[in-house]
C-alpha cells in the first residue's frame, strides 16, 4: 500500500504518520492538553526566548478563540518555523483545512510541511497520553 495520501484541497502529499499525528495534535490543542508553559532548563533557568514563544502561542491562541484566523495563522507559522511544535501542529491544521473549516486558504512551501510535520510527530509522541487521561467517555 502506498503510504502517502493527498490532503483534500491543497495537492500535497503527506505521510500518513504526519495526518495521525496532525489529528491527534489537534485533538489535543483543542483540549487544551499541550498548554504551553515556560520550561526550566537543566539549571532550572528560562530563557528569553522561552518566554517570547510563550508570549507568542498565547497571542497566536487568543486570535484563533477570536477567530481571526489569518493573524492566528501568522503566529503559528513563524513559531513553527522557529521549532516550536505545537504551533506547528496548528500551522498544518490550518494549512491542510483552511478554506473548509477556516474560509481562507494559507499556503506554506513543502520545507516548512516537512518541518512542520516532524515537530507534530514529536508534539504527539511527547503528549499523545494526555488525549487518554483526558478521555471523559463523552
């Protein structure tokens, strides 16, 4: 079996493993299971630049509740860009779904899917569980 499939709507192809992960990201943005915190390094020290994505998540989260989904867009992107994994899962959600679920379509080169997709591989392998411990049976 082929082991890419198309995402509707953009014409790219993405690994199946980076869909999974794409949902399952999701799944636990909108829970609020991967909450961005500022993390101590090993001498229990932030960084500033720690602290500016921080800053940024939270401003990139506040448009996106606020449904101005193009700015939530542009934070996301230029975190992902830097690393940051979950804006990286939002990015591609919002890449992959954006005139469907979103009314605007975003584009993004295949280096920054690529990148993206990995650090949203990490993101669910880092916080995959929390979707269990937060399962209500609902």
């Amino acid at each position: 079996m082929d082991k890419t499939a198309l995402t509707a709507g953009t014409g790219r192809v993405w690994p199946y493993a980076a869909l999974g992960a794409l949902t399952v990201g999701v799944l636990l943005f909108l829970a609020g299971a991967n909450a961005v915190g500022i993390a101590p390094d090993r001498e229990g020290k932030t960084s500033v630049a720690d602290a500016l994505h921080t800053q940024m998540h939270d401003d990139a989260v506040q448009a996106f509740v606020e449904q101005r989904y193009a700015a939530a867009y542009g934070r996301f992107m230029a975190l992902a860009d830097e690393g940051h994994a979950p804006s990286a899962v939002m990015a591609l959600a919002m890449v992959s779904h954006g005139a469907s679920l979103f009314g605007s379509q975003w584009s993004a080169t295949p280096w920054q899917v690529q990148r993206w997709s990995a650090l949203a591989v990490d993101e669910v392998r880092e916080h995959g569980p929390l979707v269990t411990e937060h399962d209500s049976g609902d």
